[in-house]
C-alpha cells in the first residue's frame, strides 16, 4: 500500500496510559507477511523484491520476540499490541492463515491484549471473510482509492473503481459502517480535493488525503507528478474548508479531524504528528526483518534486526531514539508536531518536518475557523 494505516489502531499517541488505576503500555506492530499483491498500482510503495510468506507460526514467534525486546528496551511490561495486517495485500492469505496466526498469538501471549486491525485493497472481499473482519477485525479496516487520478490499477485491466467500490459496498453493508479510505493527492487530482470529498461523502467513504512521496515504483514517475508542499497544504485547506458544510458526524475528512483534536482540543497525536515513535511501532516484513515501521521499512532506514531469528540490534533503536530527543526550541513551542515524523527528519537532513509548512497552514485555518464559529455563536 502507498501509505500505510497504522493510525487505524493507533489514531492517537497512547503509548502508555492510564485505563482505571492500571497503567497500560501499548505497542504497534505493522505486520506484513508478504508483499505480493493482486493488483499493479503504478505508485505502490513496494517493488515485490521479497518472494517469501512469512507463515502464521513465523508471525506468532516474531511477535513474540518483538515483545521481550520491545520490554528490554524500553523497561515496561506490555500489555497490549495493536496489530495492522498489511501487505502486499493480506487479503491473498486465507481466512485460515488470520485465524490460525490469531490463536497462536493467544496461546503465545495469553497476558497481551492482541488488536487486529487490516489495510487491504479489499479486491478478495467475500462472503467467506465477514466473520472474520466482524470478529477478530471488528470492522477497523481500511483502504485506497485515488479519485480522479490513473494509478490504480487491476492485474487484468478490468476498471479499479468498479472492482474496488463493488467490494467496499458488500463490506458497508456487512459492517454498516463507513470505509476509512487513503487517497493519494498528485498533480493528476489536486484541483479536484472539493470534488474527491464530495465524492468520498456520497460513495460511504470516510477520506484521507495523502501526498504522493517517492517510494517503490513511485520513485521512477514523472517528476511533474509529484505536487509541492504548498500545492499540498492549500489542498488541505480546500479539502476542510468543504468538509466543514457537510453536518453529518459521522463523516470524517482525517486531516481536518486530526488538526481539530490538535488545535481546538490540545491532543498530542501518534504518526505522523510526533516525534516520539520509536519504540512504541514496528513493522515486520515478510522475511522477519524488523523495521522502525512501514515508511522506514520502504525507504530501508531504521532495521532493528530479525525477529523471527530474534536477532536484535540494539544500537540501532538506540541511534532511532537519539534523532529523536534533539527537538528544536522552534518546535517545543510551537507543539503541533513536535518536529514530525523521524524518517522525513533524517532523510532530509533536518530539524523538522518537510511537512511543517503544511501543518502549521492547516492549524491556523482550522484555529480561525473554530474562532469564527465561536465569535457567531456568542461564546467569547
Ligand atoms: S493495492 Fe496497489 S498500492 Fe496497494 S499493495 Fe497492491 S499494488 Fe501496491
Ligand atoms: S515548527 Fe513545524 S515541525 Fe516544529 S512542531 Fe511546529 S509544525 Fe511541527
Ligand atoms: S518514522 Fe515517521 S512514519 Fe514512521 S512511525 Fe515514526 S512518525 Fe510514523
């Protein structure tokens, strides 16, 4: 997938929280056991250069390991992993590998409180996998479609949206329940971000607008694809700006939400809004490599070792964590990110985010916005 869901399971940044007087620690695990897919999107993060699955028992094992090096790290005990099935498309893998891998875990690790949540594409959705994505998935699921734009495509050349929005019908029936869906923004599509919400809005979805960023095959397109950080904030803009004259809660444009509980409610968010990831995300890839997560993983930085060899390298944690505790005296003031993501940081070469422009555009449209609203209704 171009951009991953760990937010699914992990929307806000409990790492660690209070749940009555229990203090519960909480990790993520993106788990991706193979990267082979059915369809041949022309802007997927992964280039299939990793034949291998890795089987529910190699799943179970590595989870595991990650646990013991995760709590000798980090001193806590777990008590909980939030686990995003991804891929490839992890649909590919029966229903009997999710169970299979599922009652493994339980038996590995009766004390954790396993999560399931799945990214998928959702082509292979079926009759068969209801029970499934009801029981173990509780419906956290979510997906891709770019409006507007060609990079989607299906291995046999049949229509992506026709394929695609087929399946996400049967699953909003099944769940009643919008779909969480990630759309990539690229020169193709920016003009239209009205048009991609308005669409999202009638077709069930609920939207996340992301910017196309060079990974995988996305590294070899046209460079004029790519839109700049300014084309990409505005869009955001647009995109919140249209959002807010929809009255219907349960309609979520994911960016507007995540800057409302940013700047209206004072919320520290996970990913990408922090600087405080490491340790507390992981991304196993087919082979049992362990990365920081899936964008580290794509882009080959912050390898941790193999967890289904449970060989770790501490020293590489340790070097993740010490990019992260330099924050700017800029950044703690202003407190909407805390410099961002890391793996955007290190590659470029930077003390915050590529994305800081955009976020702080996005906040004060969402802050003046809440102002407004206030200064109508009386309450200043
Ligand atoms: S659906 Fe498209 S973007 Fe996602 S893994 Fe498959 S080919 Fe890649
Ligand atoms: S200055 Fe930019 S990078 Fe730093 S916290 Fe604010 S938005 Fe994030
Ligand atoms: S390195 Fe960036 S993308 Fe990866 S988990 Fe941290 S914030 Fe998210």
């Amino acid at each position: 997938m171009v951009t991953l869901a760990i937010r699914i399971a992990t929307q806000t940044v409990i790492h660690a929280c209070a749940i009555g007087n229990k203090f519960v620690k909480s990790i993520s695990i993106i788990v991706k056991p193979l990267y082979s897919c059915n369809a041949s999107c022309m802007h997927c993060s992964i280039t299939n250069d990793m034949p291998v699955i890795l089987p529910p028992s190699g799943v179970s094992e590595s989870i595991k390991n990650i646990v013991t090096f995760a709590e000798s790290y980090s001193g806590d005990t777990i008590d909980e992993i939030n686990i995003i099935l991804h891929g490839g498309e992890p649909m590919l893998l029966d229903v009997s590998y999710v169970n299979k891998m599922v009652n493994l875990l339980k038996n590995s690790l009766p004390l954790i409180r396993c999560n399931y949540s799945i990214q998928t594409n959702l082509l292979s959705y079926a009759p068969q996998w209801r029970t499934l994505f009801e029981k173990v998935f509780e419906w956290k699921a979510s997906s891709s479609y770019d409006f507007y734009s060609s990079f989607r495509k299906t291995k046999n050349g049949s229509d992506y949206f026709t394929a695609w929005y087929d399946k996400v019908k049967r699953y909003q029936d099944d769940s009643g329940r919008r779909l969480y869906t990630i759309c990539v923004l690229s020169r193709e599509n920016v003009d239209y971000v009205e048009d991609i919400v308005r669409e999202a809005y009638s077709c069930g979805l609920n939207i996340k607008l992301n910017m196309l960023y060079a990974a995988g095959k996305a590294k070899h397109m046209d460079k004029s694809l790519y839109i700049t950080q300014d084309e990409y904030g505005n869009a955001l803009i647009r995109a919140y700006r249209i959002w807010k004259t929809y009255n219907d809660n349960n309609f979520i444009f994911v960016q507007g939400n995540d800057f409302e509980n940013i700047a209206i409610y004072g919320k520290q968010l996970g990913c990408p809004y922090t600087s405080s990831c490491v340790g507390n995300i992981f991304c196993l890839l087919p082979n049992g490599a362990l990365y920081q997560c899936g964008e580290c993983a794509d882009a080959k930085q912050f390898c941790y070792g193999n967890a289904m060899e449970n060989k770790f390298d501490i020293t590489q944690i340790i070097n993740a964590n010490a990019n992260n505790i330099d924050i700017s005296e800029e950044c703690l003031d202003c407190g909407i990110c805390g410099g961002g993501c890391l793996l955007r940081r290190v590659t470029e070469c930077s003390g915050k985010t590529p994305y800081c422009s955009t976020y702080r555009k996005l906040y004060k449209e969402v802050k003046t916005h809440d102002d407004s609203v206030c200064q109508t209704n009386k309450c200043v």
